[in-house]
C-alpha cells in the first residue's frame, strides 16, 4: 500500500477519533468510552513512528 494512502487512512482514522471525543465531551455519561479515541490516536501515531522509520532507512 503506498504511503500517500496509508496517510490518508490515518488522516480519517483521526478525525473520527476526534469527533467521537466531541460526542463524549457532549454526553458526559459516554466518558469510559474515551479509551477508543485514545487506541484509535496511539494506533495512528505508531503507524507514522513506523512509516517515518523506513522513509529514514531508505534515505
């Protein structure tokens, strides 16, 4: 898969994970739910450690 859509991918996977923390900031109840955003961004940025290692490997 190339990197452009890999980061794309990533680039979705945020913005939903960033909406689901606005809905839980709007529904206090929802806040153990919190812990999906959390997984979904901690995901996203080991994907990016992992893609920016190997362009630094190819360089």
């Amino acid at each position: 898969m190339p990197i452009d859509s890999e980061r794309q991918g990533d680039i979705l996977l945020m913005l939903f994970a960033v909406q689901f923390t606005l809905l839980i900031l709007l529904v206090p109840w929802l806040w153990p739910l919190l812990l999906f955003p959390v997984l979904l961004t901690l995901h996203v940025m080991k994907s990016e450690y992992h893609r920016r290692l190997t362009e630094e490997e190819l360089q």
